[in-house]
C-alpha cells in the first residue's frame, strides 16, 4: 500500500471518529462577570485558536487594532465588539452571539455586557444559555457586579459554571490567589443552588488554560483547560412539562380551515392527542399538525405548527393548548422572581402590563423582597430600584396561564412593560401560584396540597386529611411553607 492510501485509509475512520463525536445540537454558553474583565478578550481568543477566524476577519482584526500589543497579537476584543461606541470606550454595550466548534463539538456563544447599566442584555444572553463562564480578575476577585450576574444566571435556570480566572498571569501565576477566589465563588454558588462548578486559571491574552494548557506556566493546575470542559458539558435536558402551544395567530385561509399557529412551547404533541384550550378549559382533539410545507406526524418543543382541531372551539391569540393530562398552573395570583431593568425600577402595587409569549394582561406587582448581594440575603422591600433582584407577588385582574420556570422557561417567564412609557422595566421568572390560604387550597371542588414529597406521609396521617385522601392532589413546595402547613392542621 502506497504512502498516499496509507494516509486515506487512516484519515477516514478518524474523520468517521469525529462526526460521532461532535454533539447534533450546539452547547450554548455566556461569558459574564464585572467590566473589564477580559470577556471579549477570552471568547476572540477562543475564536483565533479554534481557527474559527476567517482569512478576511484576521486581516481587518490586525489593520483595526492599530498598534499590536507586546506579543504580537491583535486586539482580540474587537472580533466581539462591533459596535462603534463599544470600540471607542473598550467595553461591550449589546449582546454578541458567535459561533465556533472544535472536533468534537459546536458551540454558539453570547459575549454580554459587565457594565451594571446594560444589566438587562446580559440576563438577554442568560436566558437561552445551557452553561455560564463567569469572569474573574485574578487581581480584584469577586465583586458585586460578580455576584450580581451569577445570581441572575442562576435565576435563568443556569446549574453548570466555568468560573474562569482570568488575568493570572499579572498576579505572576499566584497559586493561592487562584484558589482564594475559587473558594469563596463556591460558597456563593451553593447560595444559589449551583454545585457544578470548574474553576480555570487563565490568560486570555496570552491564551494559557484557554484552548491551549498552561502547564508550562502553571505545573500546579492539572485541571482541564477552558475548551476541554466545555467540550465535556451538557445541554440542559428536556424540561418536565407537558404539550404546550402558546397560540400567536389563528389561521383561516377559507372557510373550509381553521388552524391555530404557534411554536411548540413543551412537549410533544401528535394527531389523535386529547388538548384542553385555556384559558376557557375547553377540550379537543388533535386532528392535523400542519407546516408550510407538509403534514406532519408529530410536533415537538421547538416546531413552528399549524393546530388544526376535529370540532369548533373558541380560541384567540394568546390562548394556550395544552396536553390535557398535564396541564399548566392557571390562576389570579402567582409568586415570582425578577430583575429591575430601568430608572425608576419597580413601584409598590403599581399596575403593569405582563407579557408571556403572545399573551398580555395588566397586572399589579407587590415587591415582597431584595436580594442583598454582599450577604446574599433577602431583605424585605417596598420597591425595587434598576438591576435589583427581588421576589414580588403578581395579581391578576383575569385568569392567567404559568408553568413554574424551573420546569418550562418559556411558559414561566415573562417581561414587565411601563404602561406610561412603553418601556421593558422587568423580566421575571414564576415561581409557583399563590393561594389566599397557604398552601391548602379549594379548586374545582378538589383539595389542592402543594408540600414536598418527604412531609406527604405525615400529613396524610392526621386526622384532618384521613376523611378527605382520595380529593387530594400533591404539588411540591418548600419545606418550610409545607412545615407551615402541617403546624396549621395539627394546631
């Protein structure tokens, strides 16, 4: 065999090799963290070694960066910062999404903005993210804006970080340093009910532990490097809710159809499903799911649709349709968490406007708590002012439709508009719905008892519930609001 097959027959299972390993779906990632701590240093320096650089951009990289810097390299940065007032100040104002691979996976990643004015485009970039690299200047350490993008990173449903810190290499590599910092951002992790974290030292600059290892500088790492674990991390896995179909338009092209589109919101769905139509409660049958080039078998979360149903029912925009066995939270009053987004922030029992995927209601929101970021403690409040984190009560003036956003982040999330000015003054997440009686409560004539799975049997043994168990339906809460409840009944 020639020196040339040789070559083919082994370049052929390596390239076969390759294709299996890389993921069919991208790892979505951001970088976050306070202002000037080298995010778009780090994901241009990602872009130039993984060789996703075209030809044309490094030449317009070089003439753009002026003078190169002491090694040699251009201004990585500005691969990120497109606009112009971000070149001009060296800072990143919008969100810029980029996209890059390695062999054994694809990746589409958000560089979001530290300063604590563009607060609200990085909780943009958080929302859609599967894993968050959270920045560190090896030389300051964690600080407010840290903490602050962190908390709100975990709020969006983040569990995996990369706390990558960076700029090592100006603290002369300092071991102990290094693992300071890694310290206390684990303390302030298990705060927010985030355990996977990998902590990276680094030079974004100099490309040490980024794609490259930084062995020869720093022996005493034997971590993974920037690229190897984010070639290792999972995509956030299906969430557990049922069929759900937020409806943006009902289509009726002649008389003879009637569809109801929209994009799969949860679930699955298939011709022959049983669907109930909320809010109005009423129930059908799937009879055809239509796109604009085909009938199909089935629908998945993701699938823009057309739903048509086998009888005639009462749907509008903003409607939801759901899987009838696993329906969505629908009430008056829901708990929730959210993010101030603009000057003024958000004022006691003030009226909003909510907007859900199609569906918008007024609302009166009742601040309840402040997440103070130093302590990480919740402390009561009446208001909240620009880029606080805060827990408020919503009450609505009609039924509306959630499913808690832990379990479906399309359905449990929701922006706050300024009827006065129009403006986006929130986003906010679900959390659960909120009863006048605590966590026992009447609906449909059923007994609803919302309690962790560990009490379930202590409160099904009292006396109060022995005559009532076969009305009873369980829904998780908090141990303590269902320790509440038991203390009620036994009182």
């Amino acid at each position: 065999m020639t020196a040339s097959a040789n070559a083919l027959a082994t370049a052929e299972p390596q390239a076969e090799t390759a294709a299996k390993l890389r993921d069919t779906r991208p790892l979505r990632l951001i970088t976050c963290g306070s202002v000037d701590d080298g995010k778009s240093t780090l994901i241009g320096r990602l872009l130039w070694d993984t060789k996703a650089v075209k030809e044309d951009q490094a030449a317009t990289l070089k003439r753009d960066s002026g003078k190169q810097n002491d090694l040699g390299l251009p201004d990585f940065a500005l691969l990120l910062d497109g606009l112009q007032a971000e070149r001009e100040q060296g800072i990143t104002i919008d969100v810029a999404y980029r996209y890059f691979a390695t062999d054994k996976r694809s990746f589409i990643v958000a560089d979001t903005p530290g300063h604590e004015q563009y607060t609200r485009n990085m909780a943009t970039g958080a929302s859609t993210a599967d894993l968050a690299v959270l920045l560190v200047d090896a030389r300051a350490g964690i600080l407010e804006q840290t903490r602050r993008h962190a908390t709100i990173a975990s709020l969006m449903g983040i569990k995996q970080f990369v706390l990558a810190v960076n700029k090592i290499d100006l603290t002369e590599y300092d071991r102990a340093g290094f693992e300071a910092i890694s310290s206390e951002f684990r303390e302030i992790a298990l705060t927010l009910g985030v355990r996977q974290v990998t902590a990276i030292p680094m030079s974004a600059l100099k490309g040490e532990n980024v794609v490259y290892s930084g062995k020869a500088v720093m022996p005493w790492y034997e971590g993974p490097t920037l690229v190897e674990t984010l070639e290792l991390a999972p995509v956030r896995g299906a969430q557990s809710t049922g069929f759900r179909l937020p409806v943006q338009r009902v289509s009726r092209p002649g008389e003879s159809f009637r569809g109801y589109q929209g994009t799969v919101a949860g679930g699955a769905v298939k011709p022959g499903d049983s669907v109930a139509i909320l809010p109005s409660g009423a129930i059908a049958n799937v009879k055809q799911i239509v796109t604009f080039d085909l009938v199909r078998n089935a629908a998945v979360a993701g699938d823009a649709i057309t739903l048509v149903l086998d009888r005639q029912v009462d749907v509008s925009r903003g409607d939801m349709i759901v899987s009838l066995e696993a329906q969505p939270l629908t009430g008056l009053a829901f708990d929730a968490q959210l993010v101030a987004l603009q000057p003024g922030g958000i004022l006691p029992n003030k009226r909003y406007w909510l907007k859900s995927g199609s569906r918008r209601q007024r609302v009166q929101v009742t601040p309840v708590s402040q997440l103070e970021l130093k302590s990480g403690k919740w402390q009561p409040a009446e208001s909240l002012a620009m880029n606080a984190i805060g827990k408020v009560h919503l009450s609505f003036d009609e039924k509306a439709i959630f499913d808690p956003y832990e379990l479906n982040r399309t359905t449990g999330a929701f922006i706050l508009i300024d009827p006065d000015t129009n403006n986006t003054v929130a986003g906010g997440m679900i959390t659960a719905k909120r009863s006048d009686l605590g966590g026992l409560h009447s609906q449909e004539g059923r007994v609803l008892l919302s309690l962790p799975a560990d009490l379930a049997d202590q409160i099904m043994a009292t006396e109060a519930m022995a005559s009532r168990r076969d009305e009873v339906e369980m829904r998780r809460v908090t141990a303590a609001k269902a320790r509440d409840v038991l203390d009620g009944i036994d009182g």
